[in-house]
C-alpha cells in the first residue's frame, strides 16, 4: 500500500480543466494496475501530503537569501538527490577526447552546417563513446545559442539528411549493436524552424552512453567506473538516468571548445525518461542555461507524494526500471512519504535558470497536474533569486503555456511531443537565449 501522511498540502486548484483529469471514460480505458501495482487516475484519491521545503535548511532554519540557498540549501538538496534517487556520478573523465570527423558542411539545402562528433569517454576507443550530430544556422556570423536533445533513435534518423553517418541502436533481445532502422521515432524535434530562428540544434543516442534495459548495463559507461571486487553500482551511486545525464555534460564539454558554439547559452530537452534525464543534468549541471522537459513524469518533474498515475513503486517494480536509478531509491516504492525529497526540490535546483515542463493533458500516466503542482512548490526559490515563477496555483487549459523563468505548457493529447510544441519551444528559448537573426 501506498502510505500517505494526514497533512493536507496547502495548494489547490480550482481551473475547470480539473474535470477533464478525472474524466472516467479516459480513466477506464488505462492499465488499472502495472506489474501487479494498483494505479488512481482519481483525483479524489490522491492523498493528502506536505512536500518537503526548498527553503529549510536540513537543520530546520529557513534559507531568507541567495547566498544560503547557493552555499548551503542547494548542496543539501543535489546530495540528497544524488544518494536516493538518482545516484552520484563521476565527473569528467580524464580520457575525454573529441574526434570532429565531419568538421563543417553544408547541409539541409543550404540552411544548415552539419559537424558529426564522436566524443570518446574512456582511453579505449571501442568503449562506450557518443555520436554526437550538430546542426548551426549556415549565415550566423557569431556563436549560436543551441538547443541539445537526447535522443532515443539514432542521429542517423534525427533529420532528412543522406550525409549522416549511419549509426547503430542497441538490441535487448540480443545485447548487441544493429543497424538502425529508417523513420522518424519518438520525440524527434523538426531542426529546421530551430535553424530559422536562430538556434544551433545537436543530438545523440542515449543508448550510446548506456544502454537502457537491465542487461545491457556490461556495456556501458557505468561498468567502466566499477572499483575492483564490485559488480554493480554502490546503493548510491549512478543509475542509468544519471549515466545518460552524465553524457548530456560531456557534450557540454566539447561544445566548450566549439567556435561556433557559445557554450554559455546551451538549453536541453529529453522526453518521457529522457525529460527525467534532462532534469537531473540540469538540476546537476549548472552550465547548462535551460530546461525543456517533456512528459518527464514520475522520477522527473511529477510529484512522487501525490498517488496518481505512476508511482515509485511501479518505476522500481522487479522487471520494469530500477535499474535507471540509484538502489537506495527503491526503499521509497510505496512510501514516498518517507523520502526527504520530491518533484518540487528538484525544479528548485534549476532555478535560477528558465525551466519549461512540457505535456499533454490526457497523459495521466504522467500526471500532468503533479508536474504543474511541483512548479508551484518551488516558484518561492526562483522569486528569492529574483526570477518569474509561475505566479498562479490555477492549473492552465491545455493550449494556455505560462512562459516565465519558470514555465508551463500542456498540449491537447498524450505523451511526448506534438508539433504546436515546438513552436512554444521556439519561442521561450527565444525569451531567454536571445538568438542573433
């Protein structure tokens, strides 16, 4: 069972689009239970919580400035996410090195220069390495702001573009690298209206870091790192979420020594687990400058204490994800109340950086509402560093985004991305990353 504490969490909403979350058709025609886990999509069954405060120290004294929330707060909360969820990581490694094997040609019928990367991240160069692939806008004069997305498909399917290296996915069923197959795939982003307004756009395969099933971790960046006798990660070290985060700062670091790149005005994306994962890199890695965060629901941006949709339980449910987190996490299935940390601690540590969390109104799975709520909670921290928080405890229509420094927007539909998306995409990066036309 679920255990719920009897504090009622002070926030309530009182938007129409309340209704259409606890629609029963939409509720009735979703799994009511995964892996044996009985799952509410009733929002009169959520529970009552109190989430823990972004602005208590863990000595019970309140945080009143941003020197006590960069000096103290702060690292107080990336511990905690890093020993019970996520999983600490190594920083860069020492053997990092970059192998630019398409230096810069002209691609996408003239609106685009195309560099393909491979950035090694051990000495051994058959080891686990990333495929990175660039796109800058072919007439910018200056160092572009660019968007970097992880990816689920391989970059060889990341746009319509025949000078693409072909690239390889993982196979479960085989534990080996295949051909990737031709299409589109899931959470693809259009790079050419990014092109237009001025964006550079790069991506890479998550699976070229670490692959994402509990049998390929032998293959990956974490095996790398296991100390003699070991043959798993410590409970508190990194899960697979924190290996793909960690390979989302790599490419940081090349971009770092690109020209025409400015480094400084970096925003990522991912979706659905990969929106966890750009959550944790940018909660983590501050020289990222913004967050987009698609669907990134339990474990990302959802709060984990409100008990509808997917829970820490089903995440970490034997034969489902927990590999993708720390092992200390899985204590917190079916008590998430016991857990020092929640949604709203991470969206904290973005600030004050812009944040968007992106999603659709009838992902229930994901819990659209906890994503929202979570924001909410941690709007005081972006407002003491001197930023626009949502200012509204209203849940937004879906169509409505709230574009501040901390954002929200929710299409009409499910999981992932539609392409009105990009457009909000395009615009709130244009607020924050201040592109050259």
């Amino acid at each position: 069972m679920r255990l719920l504490c009897g504090v009622c969490f002070a926030l309530t909403l009182s938007s129409p689009v309340l209704a259409a979350a606890q629609a029963p058709a939409a509720a009735q025609a979703l799994p009511s239970t995964v892996a044996g886990i009985p799952v509410n999509y009733d929002e009169s069954k959520t529970g009552t919580y109190t989430l823990p405060d972004p602005l208590k120290l863990n000595d019970g004294k309140p945080v009143r400035d941003a020197k006590t929330w960069t000096t103290k707060r702060r690292p107080e909360i990336v511990e905690i996410f890093e020993t019970q969820q996520y999983g600490r990581a190594p920083g860069r490694p020492a053997d990092e090195s970059f192998d630019i094997f398409d230096k810069g040609t002209p691609a996408l019928s003239g609106k685009a220069i195309r560099k393909q990367v491979m950035i090694y991240l051990t000495k051994d160069h058959s080891g686990p390495k990333i495929n990175l692939l660039v796109y800058l806008p072919a007439a910018a004069k200056k160092p572009v702001p660019m968007l970097l997305s992880i990816n689920f498909g391989a970059v060889s399917n990341a746009a319509d573009d025949p000078g693409i290296r072909p690239s390889e996915i993982w196979d479960p069923k085989t534990n080996t690298r295949v051909p990737a197959p031709k299409g589109k795939g899931f959470g693809r982003v259009d790079v050419e209206p990014l092109l237009a307004a001025g964006f550079g756009f790069a991506t890479f395969y998550y699976g070229d870091v670490d692959p994402d099933y509990a049998s390929g971790f032998s293959n990956g960046i974490r095996a790398r790192y296991l100390k003699p006798g070991q043959t798993a990660p410590a409970p508190d070290e990194w899960g697979a979420v924190s290996a793909w985060a960690w390979g989302m700062s790599r490419v940081e670091d090349y971009f770092e020594t690109d020209k025409g790149i400015d480094a400084k005005r970096v925003a990522i994306h991912g979706v659905s687990r990969l929106g966890k994962t750009v959550m944790w890199a940018g909660a983590h890695d501050q020289r990222f400058a913004a967050v987009i965060a698609s669907c990134s629901g339990e474990g990302g941006a959802a709060l984990s204490h409100r008990d509808y949709g997917e829970t820490v339980a089903h995440l970490v449910a034997p034969g489902r994800f927990p590999y993708q987190f720390a092992a200390d996490y899985q204590k917190y299935g079916g008590f998430p109340d016991t857990a020092p940390m929640d949604a709203n601690l991470l969206v904290a540590l973005i600030a004050p950086r812009p944040l968007l969390l992106q999603t659709g109104d009838t992902d229930f799975w994901s819990d659209p509402k906890g994503e929202f709520l979570s924001a909410v909670a941690a709007g005081p921290v972006y407002k003491l560093l001197g930023k626009d928080p949502l200012d509204t405890d209203v849940w937004p229509a879906a169509g409505q985004p709230i574009l501040h420094d901390l954002a929200y927007s929710m299409h009409s539909g499910g999981h992932g991305m539609v392409p009105t998306d990009l457009d909000v995409y395009i615009q709130f990066l244009t607020m924050h990353l201040h592109p050259e036309r």
